[in-house]
C-alpha cells in the first residue's frame, strides 16, 4: 500500500485527490505529494529498509505507488570514496554518488521509475515527455518495460549519441526547432489536447518523488547519517530539492539523526538563473537564454528555481557556476582521478566543488558527497581533444622511437 494521502499545493496548501494533476487550481503553483508520515514511521525501520531489493524499490513504503512497479533495475548505485579526487581538492572525506550507472545511464530513471508507475495506475497507454536528452532515454526504455506507447520531445542540438540512445527503444522521437523551454511549451499545449501521460507534467508529482531515493541511498550508505554538505547539479532545481527532501523524511522518520547538510547547487555559466538569483540575494529567477555545452541542464527557465534557492539558503549552502572550460577541466579530472567518466552535467560539479573547496567554503574534513548524474559516453564530443594518440609502426623499434620507452 501507499501512504500518499493527496496532493498539496506547495504555496497555498490546498490539497486534492492523488490524480494525474501539476499545478494548484486557484494559485497555479506546484502540487505535490502529502504522505500520512504516523502510519509510515510505524512500519519503515532500518532493518526492512536494509532487507529489501538492491534497487531503489527497497524504498517503495516512502514512495506514492500502489500496484506493480515498471522497474529496470533502478538504483542503489556505488557511494564511491573519492581519495584521488579528494587529494587533488583538498578535501579527506570526498565521496562520489555515481548515478551513472542506472540502466539508461542517469539519475533520470529513478523519477520515470515512478512516475510511469503512476501512469500506468491511472490507466494512461501512452507516456510522454520534454526532454533535453536523459530523460527521454529513461522514458522510452520505462515504456518498453512497460508495453506501453511512448512520445519524447527534444530541442534538436541535443548530442547526436544521446539521440542514439533514445532511439533504440523505438519511442516517438520528435526534434524540436527551439530551446528546451520552447520544447516544454508545445508538449503543454499537447497534454491539453491528447489523453497522455506526461511524466513532466501531469504525472510530475510522482515524477518528483523518485529523486528522493538518491537522498535515502546516501544516508543508508553512509551508515544511516547526512552528508556534512551535497553538491549536485540544477536544470529545473526539482531533483536538487528533493535529495534534499528524502534526507530530511529519513531524520522525520527517526531514520537518521537532525539534518544539518549544507546543500550547494551547481550550474553552467551559460545557463545559471538559480545561481544568478542566489548571488543576486533573491528568490526571484530571472529566465536566461541557455549557451553552454552542458545540454542536459540547460533550462533557461527553471521551474523550481525558487524552491531549490529555499533549501540552499534554509540549508545555509550556496550556489555556484563554472564556465564551459572549467567544466570540461571537472570531467577530465573525475575519470583521470577516479576512473569515472561523466557527462558535461558532472564536469559542471566537479567544477563547483574545485572552487567551493579552493575558497574553504567546503572545509577539509567535512563529509561531502558530490552527485555525478549522468555518463559521459552519449556526449563523448565535449572532451574530443584528449584523443592524442602516439601513432607507430607494428615493429618494438618503433614503438621505443616514438614512444621513448626503453627495456
């Protein structure tokens, strides 16, 4: 069963049925799931959270499903020690959370993983989504599980590899001449017309509620305990604040003691309304026109920017943009330092990481766990220029002469 008792509107806290529904009626702001947390803390306990599956749905009693879930394999992913990282940055309790290594290459399965659950509770047959590339990959793969149809929108500049590893699991594949705003702004108007399942915006709730997990991992891995300080990445700010929302259930629920995490969001200076806003002293995000090679957050228009500058400044956090250049330098650094190889998104918190730590922002010995969300082999053309080969004839002289090594 599901604890989920409503929706709540989280401005003006208006409640309705658990329903394929965004936004609040009279404010028009977000909807999202309210929880009967008595009922739940009388069940969830350590010891069945430890007993369940190694995925993601070993958390299914703190998640908003009631019937059989569309699961890939989703989550529990490696909480990585990152020494080498660390020595480079200064920093002696460094971890990596590698997300990567979900079944469609990003954190964005564990949000579809719901939220196509839902869909299919509610009897939708066919799911659909605004894209700026991962999820729609984690949408399309959920709806082969799941036998259903699916529809995925993209700006047309995304990564030709992330197109690739869209289209082998023979969605609808629609490119849209535009930025990703414009692309959220034709599949509003379709969700208006057609009886779909949107995962980002009618089931966008229960889409949220999946990147909670992430929260619950960390704490389950690090011995039942919140980081001292997170640094993850922002495009809509939505799975920022809610890492941020799973550790704080987790404490609420006796799980794990107070949380006292310093939560700092990273985005490409190409592309960096919430970070803009934060340095400004503002809860205001002021749209920008995205330019920055790191596709996968570029959204100019944030939909929880103002929530995701909340949790940084209740968490007393901050907010930090590196340039395309540095975020390259961050991707080159992870996979020569700690063999992981990230997309631009990782390079963007890496880079935030190298100045939080180089300012003593992040301290030395505070325990902090950066998220990598997704993997760097679908957007291999951002760090092209490492390919230097040394280039030599199939003799061993050759080899020596060229390459200067000697027996």
């Amino acid at each position: 069963m599901s604890y989920a008792r409503a929706l709540r509107c989280r401005k003006c806290g208006r409640e309705y049925p658990v329903q394929p529904l965004s936004l609040c009626d009279f404010c028009l702001s977000p909807l999202e799931v309210s929880y009967d947390y008595k009922a739940m803390a009388g069940v969830v306990s350590r010891e069945k959270l430890a007993g369940g599956p190694l995925s993601m749905w070993r958390y299914r009693d703190l998640l908003s499903v009631e019937g059989e879930v569309v699961d890939i394999g989703t989550g529990f992913t490696p909480l990585v020690k990152a020494d080498n990282l660390g020595r480079e940055l200064g920093l002696d309790r460094l971890y990596i959370k590698n997300d990567c290594l979900n079944p469609t290459y990003s954190f964005k399965d564990r949000p579809v993983s719901v939220a196509v659950t839902k869909a299919r509770e509610f009897g939708f047959d066919t799911i659909a989504c605004a894209s700026t590339g991962n999820l729609a990959a984690s949408v399309a793969a959920h709806a082969a599980k799941a036998n259903m149809k699916s529809y995925v929108f993209v700006p047309s500049n995304v990564e030709p590899g992330k197109l690739v590893g869209i289209a082998i699991y023979n969605p609808v594949l629609v490119t849209v001449d535009g930025s990703y705003d414009d692309v959220n702004r034709l599949c509003t108007r379709i969700v208006e017309r057609y009886n779909w399942g949107f995962i980002n915006i009618n089931l966008r709730p229960y889409y949220a509620e999946g990147s909670k997990t992430l929260g619950y991992e960390v704490a389950e891995q690090l011995g039942w305990r919140a980081p001292d300080c997170v640094v993850a990445p922002a495009a809509s700010g939505l799975s920022f604040t809610r890492i941020w929302q799973g550790l704080d259930e987790l404490s609420m629920l006796g799980l794990i003691e107070p949380v006292n995490t310093h939560m700092y969001l990273s985005q490409a200076a190409g592309s960096s309304p919430i970070v803009n806003a934060f340095q400004a002293g503002s809860l205001h995000v002021h749209p920008v026109a995205p330019d920055t090679i790191a596709k996968s957050i570029a959204i100019g228009n944030p939909a929880d920017g103002y929530y995701a500058l909340r949790v940084v400044r209740q968490s007393g956090g901050g907010a930090c943009a590196v340039t395309d250049e540095e975020l390259i330098n961050g991707m080159k650094l992870l996979a020569q330092t700690e063999g992981i190889f990230t997309e631009a998104a990782g390079g963007v918190v890496v880079g935030a990481l190298r100045k939080l730590a180089a300012s003593g922002v992040i301290k030395k010995n505070e325990l902090t766990v950066a998220f990598i969300t997704g993997a760097g082999p679908r957007t291999q053309e951002t760090v092209s220029d490492i390919v230097q080969p040394f280039t030599v004839q199939p003799c061993l002289e050759s080899f020596e002469e060229v390459v200067g090594v000697r027996v």
